[in-house]
C-alpha cells in the first residue's frame, strides 16, 4: 500500500542541482528565483521511505484524497512534483511506472478496443501502432492530429499511455454497473465505495495505492542510442515497432517491431484529488529537450526580469542556434504508416520525415513574454517548485534532470459542488487555475497555445449526464478487466 506521512510547506534551499552531459545545452533555469513555492526540508525527507533523501530512492506517493481544501497553487504544483518522483521511483527490477501499481494500456486493436495490461509479468513495455482516430495521444503519434516528432539525432518519439488500479477498477465497475459513480473517485466516500467493490469482485485484491485516488499517465521516449548520454535519463526496456522508409523518406512503412531501450523524455501526471473531479493535470520534460521562448520571472530581490531565449548548445529537439519561429510539423501518422506533410505536392520539409526545431512557444504555461501579473506569478511559482525539490535530491537522483513544465485545474470547489469541469457549451477560461497554456513539448508540440481542457471537457449538456471518457478519451475504448471465474 502506498503511505504518505503527513507535513507542512515551507521555505527550503532554491539552488538547483543540475545535471548535464559536457557540451549539452539545457532549459534555462534562473538561480535567483523568488522562493515562492517551496516544499520544507522535513516535509521532503519525509516523502522518502527511508525518511531521508537518497540517490534514486523510493517515495511515497502524495496522498490525493487528503488534498487540502484550503489550497494554494503551489499545493498543486508541489503534489505533481511527489507524484513524479513517486512514479519514477525503483520498485523491483524497475520503477513504479511499469510496476505492479500501474496498468499498461495496450493500443487499440482492429476493432478499436484497448485492454489493460499488468505490470508485474516482467515482459518490457508494449509501443505499438494505433489503428483508431487521434483523438488522444497515441503511441507514435501525437494528440490533435497525429503528428510525428523526431529528434536531431534521428529518434522517432514513442508514446505509452498508463493508468493506476484506482482507475482500471473503477472503469470495471461503472462500465459493469457496479459502481453508481459516473465521474472518477474524488473524495473518501468514492473510495471507500470502489475498495469495497474491489473487494467483493476482486478477492483478495487490494487497491495498491489507494490515496492517489484516479490516475492516468502518459509518457514520451526515445531510443536511449539516440540522446548525448543516456546515463543522465530514466530508461525501460520496451517492445517498439520499427519502419522502413520510402525512397524519397516521404513514407515510412511499419515492418516488424524490435525490444530496446527508451529515454524518458516527457511526462503528463493526471489524477483526481480531494473535490477535484476535473483532474489536475501536471507536465514534466527532460532538461535537454528544448529552449523556452522568453519570459518573465520575480527574482530574490523582488525585480520582474526577463530571461531570454536561447537555443546555443546541444538540445534533443532543436539545432544549435535556431532562431524562432520553429515547431513545424513534418509528418503525421496516417493509417499505421508515418507520412510527410506536404504543401502543393511538395513536402513541407526538406528531406521529407526529418527533424524540425522544437522549442516552448508558451514556457511555463504562459504566454511568451507575458509581463501580466499572473503569468510573471505563475512562472515565478514553477520555477521556485523546480529549484527547490531538485536542489534537495541527492546527488546523481536521475530525477533532478527532469523539470515540471506546468500544471492546470479549474477553480475552487464550492460548499454544495466540487471543482467545475469545464463545459463545451459555456467554456471559459475564467474557470482554469494554473499554466492557462499547459502543454507538452514532445507531446503538444504542434498544438502548443491550447490547454488540456480545450479537448478533456463536458459535452454540451446537463451536468449530470456527465460520463468518465468526456474527460479521458481512452476511457469507451477500454475493455474492463475480469473478474476472478468469469
């Protein structure tokens, strides 16, 4: 079972550990951030099993059904920043993210339907095609139309998407009508009813960790043969398919897949926590991937400053001294065939399926050199979250090269309604909290100027017709597990 003690947030070191290979260029990570959000010595030694930092060691993860009601920003940011070192923690011959805890969900097959998969048979990770629309993020195309990512070192962006216990029992028993829930467990009544189901469906099965209430997951990778150094990132053995190009490298056919090792390069954490049925969505990226556009941050001293963009140095996404603007999308998967975009017959890129310079065109979940108040807050929050959790990981944690890019949620929940989720017929942005711009750079890197609630909303109609797969579109594709003697 997961455990979390309990602690307090406080004022902690802000010097960033960094961790890069020679000559590698890396996001730029002011070190005179104001300590806005910070989590208190104790209170992160305590999120440790051992009760104290050590060099990859395993953590709890943060308690979502004790979310506090009486939150600030930085309680958000500070429970993506625990789920992130919980998921990418040991657990056995791996980490918690292909453990026992987490499901692996498969892609969709001919008929459209996606199944969980355990992850405690020691098999490596499952990357295959997917066969349905894109209309979330698939496992080598991207969400919003299936573009295509490759590095500047060649390396084709693969795609997992994951999901906890909590959210595959609870699919079981609402899709079997076992479970009177319609929107995914947010508070303790929630969750007692889903172990109590488990229970009595499930013998002697017992939810592996049970606070984190609903959770899904999605990561992005590489092949670790095509980054700098592949000792400074978080790798699995995985099962991935491979292509053969077309003459011209317009197109490139599947033909057979291969068992290799993937970087972990980014990193959506979503789950429910305490009255927040909406989700709370957190993003994390690998230093290495890619600049950000300029923004603007408070510094120790109280000054609003700018820090630049830059692209000098070796980045994964993006050549050497590019210059703005970038973020062209090559290809796109098409029918389980990767495809260069074209323009007039001719392909928008020179060489066909190749590179193209990446970079955050709304850092921090802001808009680029936003001197709005609450942008230079928002940023300033980030930045002050990132300094203080990776200034306090031991030294050579693997997690320190990884940084929290943004977050989102909607507003407070109300004495008689929980959060609101956003509603297709009267969508508005004055409901979101956070990064109002929360993207990912190697999985919205063509859709960046969105938010996750632009797509993961309510369908225009009542309330309470309210269904799970209006906020996770994998949910009607899933096949619910069965039950022991079915």
């Amino acid at each position: 079972m997961t455990r979390i003690p309990t602690g307090r947030i406080g004022v902690a070191c802000v010097a960033a550990t960094v961790v890069a290979s020679p000559g590698a260029a890396q996001m730029a990570l002011p070190t005179d951030v104001q300590p806005t959000c910070t989590v208190a010595g104790d209170t992160f030694a305590g999120w440790f099993e051992s009760g104290s930092p050590t060099p990859d060691g395993a953590v709890y993860a943060a308690d979502s059904n004790a979310f506090p009601t009486d939150n600030t920003v930085c309680d958000f940011y500070t429970w993506g920043a625990q789920m992130f070192l919980w998921l990418t923690s040991p657990e056995g011959d791996g980490r918690v993210l292909d453990g026992p805890a987490l499901f692996n969900v498969l892609p969709a097959d001919a008929s459209g339907k996606r199944y969980l998969q355990e992850n405690d048979t020691g098999a490596p990770m499952a990357f295959a095609l997917r066969t349905e629309k894109f209309d979330e993020i698939g496992e080598v195309g991207q969400a919003g139309g299936g573009g295509t990512l490759v590095s500047q070192a060649g390396g084709l962006v693969y795609y997992g998407v994951h999901v906890n216990d909590g959210y595959g029992y609870f699919l079981t028993g609402q899709k079997g009508g076992e479970l009177d829930q319609t929107m995914f467990p947010r508070d303790a009544q929630d969750l007692g009813e889903l172990e109590r189901y488990v229970s009595n469906t499930f013998p002697g099965t017992k939810l592996d960790a049970p606070r984190t209430l609903a959770m899904e997951f999605k990561t992005s990778w590489v092949e670790a043969t095509t980054v700098p150094d592949a000792s400074q990132f978080i790798t699995i053995e995985a099962t991935i398919p491979t292509f053969t190009p077309n003459a011209d490298n317009t197109i490139w056919t599947p033909g057979g897949s291969k068992t290799t090792t993937l970087a972990l390069v980014g990193m959506h954490i979503v789950g429910t926590v305490q009255n927040h049925p909406e989700f709370v969505w957190v993003t994390y990226e690998h230093i290495l991937n890619a600049p950000d556009g300029p923004y603007y941050y408070t510094n120790g001293a109280g000054d609003v400053v700018q820090q630049p963009y830059s692209s000098e140095g070796t980045f994964l996404f993006i050549e050497t001294g590019a210059a703005v603007p970038a973020n062209t999308e090559c290809a796109k998967e098409t029918k389980g065939n990767i495809v260069a975009n074209t323009k007039n017959g001719t392909p928008v890129c020179a060489g066909g399926i190749v590179a193209s310079d990446t970079y955050r065109k709304y850092p921090w979940g802001s808009q680029q050199g936003d001197t709005a108040t609450a942008a230079v807050t928002n940023n300033t929050l980030l930045l002050a979250l990132n300094a203080s959790v990776r200034s306090q990981l031991s030294a050579g944690d693997l997690r320190a090269n990884y940084v929290q890019t943004g977050g989102i949620w909607t507003s407070a929940p109300t004495e008689t309604a929980d959060a609101p989720i956003p509603e297709a017929k009267d969508y508005s942005d004055s409901d979101l909290r956070g990064s109002l711009f929360a993207f990912n750079a190697t999985m919205e890197t063509y859709t960046q100027g969105t938010s996750c609630f632009t797509c993961h909303q309510q369908s225009a109609s009542a309330p309470d017709s309210f269904q799970p797969f209006q906020l996770s579109h994998i949910y009607a594709q899933i096949v619910p597990l069965t039950p022991p003697g079915d």
